[in-house]
C-alpha cells in the first residue's frame, strides 16, 4: 500500500480510474527498482562525512542489504530502523563533546580543583540556597499536606490530565506574568505543560509543520535546536545570519531574503522561531521589532514561535518585552502565535522537567495537548510545584534576587574578560557572556575557531559553547555561561583561559 | 516538492531518466488535481466517522487550500501541519469516550454515589494504603537526607544524565528481578528511563521502524497502543487475531499468516508487539510460546517487543516467564529482543511517570537515550524512588500484599459476574477481568457491542472497555477494571450492570 500512497487521490476517485492510473504507475515503480538494484555502488569516497551518516531514503539501514540480513547467530546486531541509525551515529557538535568530557572530570573547588570547569551548560546555580531554603520549610506540607492523614495519595499516585494539573497552569499562568512584570496576563486554558522545554519545543513543531518543512531562525541560535527539532519531526531549520556589524539584531530583510531562497528551492517555510532573550547573544528583541516579525509572518501565513525561556533572567537596564504583551492589541492574528517557556531557567529547576507552551492556536492546544501523553511531569513534582509558586512572597523576592546576582556575576565577568583583553557584546539577560575572542584566532575561520576552543578546553580545562555550534557565521565568538561557578572560581577561570589566549597571542 | 516525493528513487537515478519519468507522472498529478477540484461532495453520510477525520495526504491541512490561505484578520485559525491537524481532530474510540465521560461525573461512595464507576481505567488502588504509609514515613529523607543540612539541592535542580540516574537503573534492575522472581538477572546498562511507559514504547518504536513499516500485534491488544505508536511514528499496527475458541493464544501459524498477507502488499513487517501477560485478556505466555516466537522473529529477521508491565501483577497459580529469562540460554540473537518495563501497574504509581526500555541492541540503546531528551523523568521522583526501590522490605511486602489484594478482588468479581450469568475469560495477570457478554447483544456485530457498552455507560453508569476497542475480532467481550474500586462497591457495581443485562436478556 505504502509505494502507491502518491495514488491516494486516485483511488479515492470513481473506480473506473482506479485501473488506469495504477498501471502505468506500477510499471515506472517497477522500472524504478530494477534500476536502484542494477545501478553500481557510488566510489567509496563519494559521500561525505555528514551525509555518511545520514540514512539512506530507502527504508533499509546502512548495515542491512537485501542480500546480507543478518541470519540465525549472526553476530551483528538486528538492523534498527534508518531513523535510529542516524539518530545513534549522529557526530556530535562541540557543544556536547564538551559537555561529555567534563561529565568525566568535572572541577570542585575542594575535591577536584584541577578538573574541568563547565561554561557550557546554561544551569543557572547562584540562587538555588534559595531554592533548597523554600524545599527545606515546605516540601513535606507541599506532598503531603499540613498535617498527618492529610496525604491524598490520589492525586500523587494515579493517573493525570493531559496537559498538565490545572492548578499548576493557574500557578504558571501567574509566575508568567509576574515574570513580564504584570505587563500581561496569561490564560490558564492556553498552557499546555510538558516534561521540559525540549518536549513544548518539539511537540509544537511536530503542530505547525510536516517533515520536509522548515523554520526560519535567526543565528547565532541555541545549539539544542537542531536536535530538538531535527531529530524525530523531520523539520528543517534555516538560520538566518545576524552580525556583529548590526549588533546581532535581527534584520526582516534578511528573514525576507532567506524566505525567498527557500522558497526557489522548493521548501515549505511554516514558521520563524527566535530565543527572546536570545540564547546565545543575551540580547532583547525591541518592539518595534517585534511589530515587524509579526507583519512579517502574517504577511506571509508564517507562525512564530517565541521562545522566552530567559524572561525573568534579565538583569540589565533594557526592558524586556514578551511577544504576548503585542497580541492584546488585537491588530494582529494571535492563532499564528506560540511562546514557549519552562522552569529551567527562571527557576532554576532543570532537573524538575517544567515546560510549557503557550499557544493561541485552538488546533495546536488540541494537537499538543494529546502529545503530552509522551512528556508528562510527574505528578508530586506538579504538586511541589503548585506549592512554590503559590507563595508569592518566596516568588517574588526568588526573581529579585535572581536577577540581582545574574546582574552581579554577569558584571564580575565582563570585567574579568576585559582584564585579558576580550570583549563581551552588551547583553541584556540570560546566562551568559557572548565574547569574542576573534583576534586570538590563527586563522580566521571555522577551523581557527574551533582550534582555540579546544586548546580552551583541553589546556585550561574550561568548557566554552564555540559560536559555529550556534550557527554564528562570524569566526571567533563564544557564548560563556557565567551561572555554573561562584564568584570565588571567578579568578581561577580567568586566569586558566588567559594561559591559552597568551599562547594564541604569541604565535598569532 | 511534497507531491514529487513518490519519484525520489527516480530523482536519484541518472540524469536523462527525470524528465522522461517525471512528465508522465506530473501529468497524473495534474489530472488527480484536477479530478479532486472538480469531483461533487460526497454525500454527506458516505465517510465512515473515522476517516472523515483522516488527514488528506496532499501535505495540505482540511481547513486550507491553495486559493483560500488565511489573510490579515482572518478568522479561522493560522494552518497547523496535516499531522497535527489529524492529531486534533482524530475520532476518540469508546476506550477514550468512557474515560471522558467519568471525568464529567466521577462516581464516590460518599460524594457522589450516582456518579460514572470507572472500570475502563488501568490503574491499581487497591495498594495504595501501602504507598502512602511508605512516603508518610520517607519523603523528607528520600529527598532531603535524614536530617537539615544533608539536602543536595544540585541532585534535585539541575540538568540530569540523559536516560535517567544510574542509581535509579540499579535499583529499577533489583525491582525487575524481584519481579520475575529471580529467575532472570538485569543489566542496568541496558536500561533507559523514560516518563512513563507509553514514551518508552514510542521512542522503541522509532528506533526499530522506518515511517510505512509494520508490527505485527497478537489482538485483543491494549487500546494505547493505536496512539502510543501511530501518533507520531508513522509505524502501522496489524492485528492477529487471537479466537475464544483457542483460548486466545498466540498462534505462530496465524502471526505466518498475517506476515505474509503484509509482505504481498508491500508492507515491511519489522517486529511482532505483545502484552505480556496479556492487556486485556489476562493470559501468560506459556514458555514453550516464548521459544516458537523467538524462532518466528529470527527466523523472519524481526524485532520482539514484549511488554512486561503487569509481570508483577500476576494472581493466578501460573507463573509468569519474561523473555529475559529465555536469553540467558544464548540460542537466540538477543539483540532483536526489548522488553518495556514500568511502574504505573506493578508499583501503582502511573503519576509518577515512570517506564523503561530494556534492549539488548547497542544501537537501540544509543539512539533510545538521546530520545530520553523528550521525555526524562523529574529528578526528584527520580531520587524519591531510589530510596522506596532500595527499601527492600518494603518492595517485597507491598509485592506479596499486592498481588494476595489482586487475587482476592478478581475472585469477587469473577463470581459476581457469574451471578449475572457472565463468564470471566481465567486470567493470571492485569487488572481485568476478559468478559464474555455475548449472549446479551442484540445483534452479533462491533454494532451490537457497542450499543450494549452504551447502555452500560449511560444507564449503569458503568465504564468498561468494549472488544472493539481493542480490535477484538469476536463481538461482546468487554475489558473490566477490578481495582479502581473497593470491595464494598462490588455489589454496586454488579448491581447496576444486572439491570442493563436483564433488559437486554428480555429483548434478546
């Protein structure tokens, strides 16, 4: 049935079309085979390294042919489908390669001080004491309420609604607009909550586009991209270049531009997707900008999806305004319209697997809400959570503080950077520096850049996000997470990565 | 390019075979536009209510087409992808309608004892007692330590190993064997941890099949299998019919059969899917089943997925065989074989979210962790159920207990259904009991069935799952929950269905 799906037009018609439309088309399907079988294999060094571990389109994996299916002990392992061979080989980008080799020797001040120290891993650890204050007084009372007998092993244990408690979205709902500073209201009814970001991320995609699609996203851009959306929904993501020149701001004619190109080429673009703040810059999307991106995806029947995951993790003078603050106007379509955001980094809670998204579109709550079936939170984690963010008192003076210590430690290293004669671009909010380190470069490129991030890595022991991970088409920038460490490590940082720049400096 | 995709194989072949291949066929595609704009409506009762919700297989969503795309200020939704779009709209089977309807009208003994008895819910109360007890006494130290100052809130926050905590697959590796009696070891390796079983299902099933490909499922099978699977995997589920009159054994003859029957029309079949011990019926695979089974997958170069999440859910004097235990022997090629493990049914905890793959494939290993991004289980019910896993006493107390409350409650019901003059299939496992009330259709079809179902949803208020649902090919077997509900509301239960039966038995 699968080879004659492009005849499903046909077959549904009357059945005297049935015949005559099937017939030829088997013929050329038949025609089709013979030759893919006859056709002679392509010189071994044709494929290059990225395309070898792309699967091949014909449904059998690398490892398996017509000819060789493993048989009774055979000592290869049964053929996986196409799409786990590759997602299994995948290379990984430096982004990860980092993260694994400091997993195998991570710093600690007093017990691993000569070990790897992470700056590429966006965790935010300067407030989680308070955090661990607020589990210590009410983590009891939160899952097993005030008193002994008043448990409700019911709601703990059983079955949950899909989406999420509805007293966690009220409660989310709240924090959000707490997050913009009451700017906006959210409506309960439009979260869908998921295990995470990434889940909200990919099941949003899977909504708004069919494999073969694409997105529109403006680069430097978070290096998961790529695997949250790429690996399972079949979407292709096509960064458009900000530069440095421009301060890394987002150009419409650029989006305009790569719009068209995709087109030419035959693809579908269903969506533009951007970080705001953005990850890795730091930087805030104006509201004049924002105005233009939604003429821009109305204009042509694009979505948005708007990622706001660092909205309360601003610690700058610019004031950060979310795309949802646009929609009470009423000027523009808002079923076009998605914000994702989660608890990852506004809270700090990563490990808790808190993601929302917050969509406009009634089809796409629907959708999205039935695929959470596959990424829900767990329910004494929706309970604890219910717990924190009623109390508004600990909220509040959470994001305070928060953002007076991002404020703080992001300063300490700027400042620090600059001792060794880096430059960060200005930044605004999230968890990071965005550093460019280009003139330490040996050679301007992709090649240079990636050379002195692992001489960064490997002789000062210091994990950096190199820029091409994020699609940034200029050499030579970092993003460096300023979260992971304690103003104490502060020094030790600087001087493990100015040992490297001195040597870069040198032979430069 | 969605509607070329057909010509791939073409495409790729030599140059001058494109135009003289893809004219032909754009002609056809042209006519099929052109049959398709010009066809009249069907009338308006020609499509079955179930695929009058299927999605067109043009790429192009049922609310958009090419000459009405929503402009600025439209009213109708921005276009969602053709999936989701399926997704949204899909027609909810009676499985999914009762569940729904007891949502509206939940039934309390106190509060409302009119209400919807849930009996079409796989979910265990009747151990819940002990769970409470369990985390009354341990929460706080499980999370915290056992006293203030001992709580590392960076184990609980911050981002966590992709396919779960190591310490938790130990002890996930200890419960399982528990579970089986010893009889088989576990290799933590080899587990991945995913939130709940149903991810685990999907993510397995991405890895072992291509989009168009097939499992072979021995029916009745669990009704979440249909959207676990299909939802997003593009994977095709093919019944096999298991008959009363074989006592719903598993056939080799007929898995040959329906083997053959897919490979005739093209279908790749890649794995043959089971419940075991049986959802719904309740049945054990016998041992000597287990072996012509990994003969018929090797054999045919399949995969076997066998899920094992009621193997500690066992009451009848049969003892249950996981294939673990089968592939210690070294005869067969392991790594075809992947067991899906939970503890939302042998813990009682579906709230927790808590599923694993076991594989004996590398490959599957790989690829499955990565998917783990999409559905991690939150760290701190991670933590909590490392320490209640670890409390072996109580593992072995709430198994025993368990499993004695299980044996107990299905005999109630059994003998109170006999009284209503229906017959239980004899189960060993589950929480069903597999009822034969086909002696009360009015008429020997899914029809009859499903009107009977009707009446003892809306005029018992009774939930039960119908055959149907779970694509039994015999009309009037109903799946029947035996521990959402207590002892005391056994007589209810039975109580309430004699009235439908008996109004049906007089108009027979």
């Amino acid at each position: 049935m699968r080879i004659i799906v492009p005849l499903q037009g046909i077959v549904q018609g009357r059945g005297g079309l049935i015949l005559g439309s099937l017939i030829p088309c088997a013929l050329l399907y038949f025609f089709q085979f013979y030759l893919k079988r006859n056709r002679s294999s392509p010189p071994p060094d044709s494929p290059s390294a990225s395309t070898a571990n792309l699967p091949e389109l014909t449904g059998i994996p690398r490892n398996s042919s017509r000819t060789s299916l493993p048989t009774r002990g055979s000592i290869r392992p049964a053929p996986v489908s196409s799409r786990a061979t590759a997602i299994a080989r995948a290379s990984d980008s430096a982004y990860y390669t980092g993260w694994k080799k400091w997993l195998e020797d991570p710093y600690h001040p007093t017990s691993n001080p000569d070990g790897i120290i992470q700056l590429g891993l966006s965790e935010n650890h300067l407030s989680l004491d308070l955090i661990e204050e607020w589990l210590a007084a009410n983590l009891q009372k939160s899952l097993l309420g005030e008193k002994r007998g008043d448990l409700s092993i019911c709601g703990l244990a059983t079955y949950e609604p899909l989406g999420g408690l509805m007293d966690l979205k009220m409660v989310m709902a709240g924090f959000m607009s707490k997050i913009m500073r009451g700017s906006v209201s959210f409506n309960p009814a439009q979260i869908i909550l998921t295990a995470g970001a990434t889940p909200a991320i990919e099941a949003l995609s899977f909504c708004l586009a069919d494999p073969g699609n694409a997105f529109l996203v403006p680069s430097p851009y978070y290096p998961g991209f790529d695997r949250d959306i790429k690996l399972r929904t079949g979407i292709e993501l096509i960064p458009v270049h900000c530069r440095s020149s421009n301060n890394f701001s987002l150009s419409i004619a650029a989006l305009e531009r790569e719009y068209k190109q995709a087109k030419k080429r035959g693809i579908k673009v269903r969506a533009v997707l951007l970080s705001n703040p953005s990850n890795p810059v730091g930087n805030i999307l104006h509201r004049e900008t924002l105005y233009d991106l939604l003429s821009f995806v109305t204009d042509k029947n694009l979505h948005l999806i708007s990622d706001e995951v660092y909205a309360g993790s601003t610690y700058g003078t610019e004031e950060f305004v979310s795309i949802a603050e646009l929609l009470d106007t009423g000027v523009f379509d808002n079923s076009r319209v998605h914000i994702i955001y989660g608890l990852s980094k506004d809270l700090s809670l990563p490990g808790f697997r808190v993601g929302a998204i917050y969509s406009y579109n009634e089809n796409v709550i629907a959708a999205a809400s039935k695929l959470t079936r596959f990424s829900s939170i767990s329910l004494p984690t929706q309970h604890l959570l219910v717990s924190m963010l009623s109390d508004t008192k600990f909220v509040e003076e959470y994001l305070k503080v928060n953002r007076e210590r991002l404020a703080q430690m992001h300063a300490l290293f700027v400042e620090g950077l600059k001792q060794l004669g880096v430059e960060c671009f200005k930044s605004s909010g999230g968890f990071y520096c965005w550093v460019d380190m280009s003139k330490f470069l040996k050679s301007y490129s992709v090649k240079g850049e990636l050379e002195l991030w692992e001489n960064i890595l490997n002789v000062a022991k210091v994990v950096l996000t190199p820029g091409a991970s994020c699609h940034c088409i200029e050499p030579g920038w970092f993003r460096c997470c300023f979260t992971t460490v304690t103003e104490r490590d502060v020094p030790l940082v600087m001087n493990r990565i100015s040992k490297v720049l001195k040597d870069h400096k040198a032979t430069h």
